[in-house]
C-alpha cells in the first residue's frame, strides 16, 4: 500500500512515511493510492476494537515497516471501551444509540488517535533519530488527547497551538497542565490561523532544514486510520446482531472523524447514511447545498471544539468524490445554532436522562429534528465525542445540576498550568520552535 497526496503529487509513500511527515510537501494530505477491499467475513473472530482495529488498518499497512506492529499498537493505544448504548426513544420514534467515545484519559473521542499515532511514533524511532517536533492545532479537544498521549515519551516534543479564549476553562486546563516536553501557545486569533500557522510550518524552508517536524491533527493518517477503527467496530456488532446497516450522526469540525467513518464503509464496513452534524459554522452545508466551496473565518460557538470555517479534511472527502452529485449521495449536513443547542440538552436531560457535551448535542438535535421518515424508519447513532464534565461551565446552568468529573480528568484539572502567549503568524511560530532549541 502506498499514499500520495490530495493535490496530485504522486509521492508513493509507505504508512510509515506519510505517518511521519504528517503533511504533503505540496500542502495536501496523504490518501491510498488504491483502495482495500474488506469484507464483513473479514472481520470473523475480531471480537475487540483492538482487534478489529488491526484487521482494518492491516490493508494500509501493507509492505510496511508497521506492518507486523499494528496488533501490538492497537492493543497499546486501545485499551480503553468504547460502548454502544441504546437510548430509549418515545415509541415511534425509531431507534437511537449513541456511540460513546469519551471513557479514555481526557475524556474525548481523539484519545484513540492521539494514542495510535503515539505509539506508532514510539516504534518508529530509534534512539539515534533526531527529535520530533509535533505540531498540533486545536479547537479544544485535540491538543488535550495529543499532550497526553505524548507526554514526556523521549525523542519527541510537542507544541500545541489554541485560539485564546475560544476554548472552555476546562479544555485550557487540560491544554495547559503538562511541561516537561509538551509546550502551550494561546494564539491571538481563531482555530483557523492555528491551523494555517502548522500548515505553513511544514512547508516553511527555515524549519524543515532545522528540525523534524510531524502533525498531530487528522491531517496526519496515524490519526484518521485508528478512528476509522471504531466505526468498524460498532457497525460491525450492530450488523451481526440485527443484519442491518447502522447509520451514523457525527459532531462535525475539521472533518477528521466523519471522513474516518466513510473511509470505513468506502472500504466495505456496513455503514449505512452518513450526517455531518455542524454548529453555526456552515461551510460544509452550504457546499453542499451550492457547490461552491467557499471557506470562511470561523465563528465562535458553545460547541468550540467545532469552530471550523476551513476544514482541512474536506481535500480527503472531494478527493474520494470529486463530484458534487456524488459527494451529496455520499453524505449530508445539516447546522444547530446556539439557542438550538441549549435546549436540546436541557429537554434530553428531562427525557432520556442524558447529559450531553455541546458537541454531541448537535449531533442529537440533528436527529431529533430530521424527517419523520427517516427517523423512524433507520437505525441511527449518535456519536457523542467527549464527556459533558469537560464543559461544565456550558452545561450544569442548562440541567440545574453538578456534573460528575472522570478521575482521570479529575486528576488533569488539578495540576499546574503553563501557557505563552503567541501572534498568529509563521514568523511567530517560527522564532518560538526555533529558540526552544537555542
């Protein structure tokens, strides 16, 4: 298996390489070159996400340095549930479950990336290897699961990138809270120029002659693959149970999660429906309802973690359909504004019980409010990306109520923090890695 990137150079990487260099030297990400082929037998004995996870990243891995490692790093990074839960609706309604993706160490669905590409990252190195330099831009939740993932790992140093002020407190602690090898810049800007500072950092001459540098986001494939493994994993036990497709909402931002569930049904997993489920920031709908792709600055939101008017993983979903018709068969989008999100988790509160983080509370008023039909008439899941307890100061005015606090999130919110500030710009960036090295 080789990758190559999304802009037409035809680069032919190994996993190994496009998982180390993260980004393209043309500024594209890096896809299959040829796609695998899974099958629903495929799968057969899998009976763990480790498992499944290995089996479906196997294929990528191919002729590969990672090849006989994948079992080994999906055990590593795997070891925390992932769980189906089935959500009693009023009768009619049609079936809901929510995918719980919040149970690893800071509470998110990007630990197991985070974790994945960690590992692989750990493998892949020999003492002699020069330092990697992680750069990481991040709306809340990504910087939080990568600092962790990495944190004090030898050979390796991160540098997280947020925008000031448009992360809850909660996330800024979790941010902020490591040293050691992990530094924390708050950038006077949006997640936007967070992400066009890393991406220009990478094909900045001055800091590739300097350094080794790697990305954290979903740009990088050490990302996207594993995440893709949940996805498997949960349509995979749905369909053995019932022979039935299950059909997925999804918290939508940069895109690095929704295009891993359709990498998985692309390759042959028993994925049915596909919704992008966004806050007010509304490029993708409105690309979808246009065909225009026209980015914009992101606006900011209760759901911050998904404050994206340029999302990067959009050059992966044209790339496998360039075609706007198809694109459209392929998924579809719908936008919650504020108001919208505060009363779904206040009345989903009063009628399942459940307790929702702003994010995933997108994703259910999407299902709440799509056409009868539909609705009833599919098996659908929600996808709920982090743990309520990470935006409390968002939530518990919404329920009148304390929220419950992880231990290991608990643990996180109670040491030190350490943060710089940052312009938004390359120059910055540039003179902050490089003096790190002085």
């Amino acid at each position: 298996m080789r990758f190559s990137s999304t802009r037409g150079e035809p680069l032919g990487l190994r996993l190994s390489e496009a998982v180390l260099r993260g980004l393209a030297p043309d500024g594209g990400l890096y896809v299959p070159d040829v796609w695998p082929s899974l099958a629903i037998g495929d799968f057969d004995g899998c009976a763990t996400l480790a498992e499944v996870g290995a089996r479906l990243i196997a294929p990528f891995a191919a002729g590969d340095r990672l090849d006989s490692l994948v079992a080994d790093i999906t055990a590593d990074a795997f070891n925390f549930e992932a769980p189906l839960v089935s959500v009693s609706a009023a009768e009619g309604d049609g079936e809901m479950h929510v995918l719980e993706l919040f149970h690893g160490p800071t509470a998110a669905f990007k630990d197991f990336g985070a974790r994945f590409l960690a590992a692989s990252f750990q493998r892949l190195r020999s003492p002699s290897d020069p330092i990697v330099n992680i750069l990481v831009a991040t709306s809340g939740d990504t910087g939080g699961a990568v600092a962790a993932a990495f944190h004090r790992r030898p050979g390796m140093a991160v540098t997280v990138l947020f925008p000031k002020g448009l992360v809850s407190p909660t996330q800024e602690r979790q941010l902020t809270c490591w040293g050691d090898n992990v530094r924390s810049f708050a950038v006077a800007g949006t997640f936007d120029d967070c992400q066009r500072m890393v991406k220009e950092a990478f094909v900045d001459a001055q800091l590739n002659t300097a350094m080794s540098l790697s990305s954290a986001n979903s740009i990088n494939l050490g990302r996207l693959l594993p995440q893709a493994a949940y996805y498997a994993s949960t349509s995979l036990q749905y369909w053995r149970r019932h022979a039935r497709k299950l059909n997925f909402i999804i918290p939508s931002g940069n895109l690095g999660n929704a295009v891993a569930c359709i990498w998985a049904r692309h390759i042959g997993l028993p994925i049915g429906r596909v919704v992008l489920a966004h806050n007010a920031n509304r490029t993708v709908v409105d690309y979808l309802q246009t065909g225009e792709w026209s980015p914009r600055r992101s606006v900011a939101t209760v759901a911050s973690a998904m404050d994206v008017g340029h999302p990067s993983n959009m050059e992966r979903l044209r790339a496998l359909h360039p075609d706007i018709e198809v694109l459209r068969g392929a998924v579809t989008a719908e936008s919650v504004d504020d108001e919208r999100i505060a009363t779904r988790i206040r009345s989903d509160r009063r009628r399942f019980g459940q307790i929702w983080c702003p994010h995933t509370a997108v994703a259910a008023e999407v299902w709440a409010t799509m056409d009868e039909r539909s609705r009833r008439g599919l098996p659908w899941c929600i996808v709920a990306t982090a743990s309520p307890a990470k935006f409390p100061e968002i939530v518990e005015p919404l329920i009148d109520s304390s929220i419950t606090v992880p231990p290991a999130l608990a643990e996180l919110l109670q040491r030190p923090t350490q943060v710089e500030s940052l312009e938004p710009s390359l120059a910055a960036l540039r003179t902050a890695l490089l003096s790190a090295r002085q």
